[in-house]
C-alpha cells in the first residue's frame, strides 16, 4: 500500500541560523502510530510545521495520500489535524465556538452532532460553554484535540501532546490515540519521553540536529532493546575466537582480553550457561564477568551522542 | 472556494462583535455625541451655514467618514494581529485555506462592523440635527467602499505589526490628522488658497467630499473625482494585500 505521507529530502534552512530539517526522508503507513524521538530543539516541530503548512521549506517535498502539499495544499491539508505543541488557544470563546471554527476553516459543513461526539469523547461536553481562558491546562489541551478532531482528520499530529501534563492525563491521551487508531487514523507524534514512545508507537524514528537518524518497527527495535550483552575477561590475550565457539556469535574485543556475548533476557534459553562450560572445555579462563541491560535510552544516547 | 472557511471566519469575527457590542458601540457613539455637542452646538452657533447646510448637519458626513476609518482599520488590524499574538494563526496556515479567503473573511467582517458603527452614528445624528440624504444609493456606495478599502489598510496594519504600539500607532499618527485636515469639520474652500491646496493633497479629502455630497448635493470637488479616488484606494488595498501573500510575508517563516 502506498504511504499516506511521503516525505522526501525534506530541508529547512534560515539564512541566519542553522539547518533546522536536515534532508529528512520518511514514509508514513496509512493507519499506524508512529513517534518521532529526540531531544528538545531536534527538528521535531519544524518537520511537522513543513508538513502542515506552518512553514515553507527550503527544499524537499512532502506528499499527503498523493497530494502535494504546495501544489495541491488544500486537498492535503483537509486531511490533516494539528495538535500544537504550544497551547493556542483563543481565550474569550467558548470551548463550543472555538472547536466549530475550525470545522469551518477546514471547509466542512457544520455539523453540531459530530462536535457533540469530540466533546463527549474529551470530557469537554460540560464544559463547552465554556470561556477557554476559565479552563485548566490540561483541559486547554483537550479543546485543542478536539480543534484538531472537529474536522475528522485520517491524520493527527500530536506535537509533544503530554508536556507538561499530569499522570491521568496522560493515560487518557493515550487511550484516545489508540481509539483513534483503531478508528483507522494515522497518528504521528513527537515527544522526549521514551517511555511514551515505547507505549504508544508502532514505528519509532529519533530525530537529532535536523537529522532522522533511525526509523525502525517497536518490535525490532524493542528487541534490541530486550538485549543484553555479557562481557567476559579474560586471563590471557585470545588471538582469535576457536572454532568450537563459533555458533555463540562473539565478539573479540580490540586488545583480545574481553568476549562480548549478545543474549535476550526473554527467550527461554539464554545461553549462558552452556556457554561458560564451552569456555572452560576451550581452555579459557576468565577473570571477571559483567552483564548490561540496553535500553532504548541507551540506543537514543548513543545515536544522539554519535551525530554530535 | 472554500466559502465554509470564509462563513467560519466572518462569524467567528462577528460573534466577536456582538459579544462586546455595547463596548464597540458606546465609545464612538459618546465620541460623536461629544463632536455634536462641541462642534455642533457650541460653535455651530457662530458659524450657522456652510454652503447653505446648517453647520451641524455639514459635520454629519464628516463624522461618520471618521468613525468608518477609524473602526474599519482597527477592527481589521486587531483581527487578523490577535491570532498572531496569541499563536493560533496556526489555525489558519494549517487549514485549506487559501489567503484570498483568509482576506475576505478578516476583511469582510470588519467592514461589516464598521458600516454597522456608522450607520448607529447616523441614526444618532438624527437626535440632534435635520440630516436629508440626496443620494441614500450612492451614501451607501461609498460608506461600503471606504470600509472595504480601509479594512484592507487594517489588515495590512495587522500583518505588518509586531506589537500593540504598532497596532495603534497608524490609525493614531496618520488617520487622525487626515481626517480632521481633509474637511471633516470644514469645507476646503473655507481654507487660504495656499492650504487649501495643500488639504486637496489629502487624499481623505475626496473621501468626505465624496461622501458628504451624497448626503446634501454639493462638494469640495467632483463627486466623479471622489468615487475615482475611493477605487483608487480599494485598487492600492487590495493590490498591496496580495503582493504580501505571494510572498507570505510575516505570516509564514
């Protein structure tokens, strides 16, 4: 099936500062969850305001469901919601006025049962004649979800949709993303916490200093991080792994005196045990061992640390 | 032709109105009053004619031009520089939307409002003095002209402005004078030779001049100069708007 959004050699420069999109090329599959991770200033929002029309880029294009989003803006940006990482909001309407407008603006008839059913869905319904600027800002970011929904987008974006906000919050938001993927929206999402993009996403890609440095499945990627790696030393310097190690994967280390070995925690067998024993039968013997947990945070670390 | 975009904006800018309406009303009201009673009470009792119009009828047209420009700009400048301020421009640069429809919404409503202050300001006026409209088609043409072309400045006004103190400071340091110097209160031809060509280079001038010829007839200069100069003023508006959309100017980085 062909990507919902096609973003290709995306690129956003300002004559004076720095290239906050660095040729950035990513496909979005229609219907999944994907989280954009990186640290704060990454080009997270800049990607997603050139996709949404928020800023021209420099270079690069962007396609939604086959529709350029210069060429052909309209049919591409009717289909597109927008949650703003800043809480926009206009202060002396009601949470009622305010979500119907948008409606409008993305050119759909009005339609108060649809309204209605956003509202409900967000706990906004009593509070819908409302003033915004008499609301909570956790109910802010509500109103702007349901902005955001008025127009019954088959794309969100969710520019870090829980900064700042408290832990039951933050489950409901969840909840509702994955309501409305089962609804068949595609949701993409940015956020620094880790955590939230191992529960929510489906793809997670990490983004740094312009660059998309890694788009890859939860799962695979989950999978490196369910990994562990145990390091043992070693008495003497082993010239190279014997032969009857080979089916353990090693890894020598640079001066001979470590083996790494690569196992994960949650199949049934990891292997060590057997590999210890086939160890001493080699003739090899070990001064210390040393296990340690990867973590996604360890991937994002070191991918971020590597583009420094 | 997103015309829901365009419904959206237009109500969504009019509900704005009505839910102040009182505020919007009562403060060029009491200003028009207060012209009534300054101008048209205390001195129009020395002056009595202008050109064979009761002086307090004279400053009619002139008051209503006044109120019109003034409201028109900064309606349409605060329109379209709140979302700004407070980021939900977002709204409308992520939206279908195109700028003409953007324009026409923002500018549209501002008109509307405007013609609705001056329209309260005429019937006002109707306490105070005899006014006879000659013309009721054409007053109506050019307060509709005038509003359009000066939202279009407000809008403009609104794009360009970086603060509330810029906001203000064009209708306060160039409307003003140009309405009080283009006849408002007066006839050019009330004025020295030398000044009153200096005031024909106003171009409010032809605006009052224009509009108050509507009301009783008679005009500091051609009326068919006056509406030339009106569609000179809605040609420069809109012009200037779009040269600044097809650059995105200050509205999209």
């Amino acid at each position: 099936m062909a990507p919902i959004i096609s973003i290709t050699s995306l690129t956003k420069s300002y004559t004076d500062g720095p290239t906050a999109l660095d040729n950035v090329s990513l496909d979005i599959e229609a219907g999944e969850i994907i989280a954009l991770l990186g640290p704060n200033g990454a080009g997270k929002t800049t990607l997603i305001s050139a996709v949404c029309g928020l800023i021209t880029p420099t270079s690069g294009t962007v396609t939604v469901c086959g529709h350029d989003i210069r060429r052909d803006y309209r049919a591409a940006r009717a289909l597109i919601g927008l949650v703003p990482q800043e809480v926009s909001i206009e202060p002396f309407e009601t949470v009622w006025r305010t979500t119907r407008l948008t409606r409008g603006l993305f050119g759909k008839r009005r339609d108060d049962a649809h309204i209605e059913t956003v509202l409900r869905a967000l706990s906004l319904w009593d509070k819908r004649d409302t003033r915004c600027n008499e609301l909570s800002g956790g109910m802010k970011r509500r109103v702007l979800i349901a902005k955001a929904l008025s127009h019954e987008p088959r794309i969100l974006f969710l520019d870090e949709p829980t900064a700042g906000v408290d832990v039951s919050l933050r489950r409901d938001m969840w909840a509702l993303v994955r309501k409305l993927r089962d609804d068949g929206v595609t949701i993409i999402l940015t956020t620094h916490y880790i955590e939230e993009a191992e529960e929510m996403a489906d793809r997670i890609g990490v983004i740094d200093k312009g660059k998309l440095l890694l788009v890859e499945d939860k799962t695979v990627l989950m999978k490196r991080l369910g990994g562990k790696r145990l390091t043992v030393d070693l008495s003497e310097q082993l010239p190279a792994i014997p032969a009857s190690l080979a089916k353990y994967d090693l890894k020598l280390g640079d001066d001979g005196m470590t083996l790494a070995y690569d196992y994960d925690t949650r199949a049934g067998r990891t292997g060590i045990t057997r590999l210890l024993a086939d160890l001493a039968a080699a003739g090899i013997t070990l001064t210390d061992l040393d296990t340690q947990n990867s973590s996604l945070e360890d991937v994002f670390l070191q991918l971020v640390g590597e583009n420094a | 032709m997103n015309i829901e975009a365009i419904l959206a904006i237009y109500r969504f800018e009019m509900a704005r109105f009505f839910r102040t309406v009182w505020q919007s009303m009562a403060s060029p009201v009491l200003s028009t009053v207060l012209y009534f009673v300054v101008f048209g009470t205390a001195i129009g009792n020395r002056i009595q004619e202008v050109e064979g119009v009761p002086y307090g009828a004279f400053i009619v047209p002139g008051l209503i031009m006044l109120t019109v420009l003034q409201q028109a700009i900064s309606n349409a400048s605060f329109g379209i520089y709140f979302p700004k301020f407070i980021g939900t421009v977002y709204e409308l640069l992520s939206a279908p939307i195109s700028v003409i429809e953007i324009v026409i919404g923002y500018v549209g409503a501002a008109a509307t409002k405007s013609i609705i202050i001056a329209l309260v300001i005429l019937v006002t006026s109707f306490f105070f003095v005899g006014v006879h409209i000659a013309h009721p088609f054409w007053m109506i043409g050019f307060l509709v002209l005038t509003a359009v072309s000066f939202s279009l400045f407000g809008f403009i006004i609104g794009i360009w402005a970086k603060s509330f103190e810029q906001l203000q400071i064009i209708p306060l340091m160039v409307i003003t004078p140009l309405v009080f110097l283009g006849g408002a209160f007066y006839s050019a031809s009330m004025l020295p030779p030398f000044w009153e060509g200096v005031a024909r280079l106003n171009p409010v001038l032809y605006l009052i001049s224009g509009f108050r010829w509507s009301f009783f007839g008679m005009a500091d200069v051609p009326v068919g100069v006056s509406l030339f100069a009106v569609a000179l003023f809605l040609a420069i508006g809109i012009g200037a708007v779009w040269a600044i959309f097809r650059t995105g100017w200050r509205l999209r980085a």
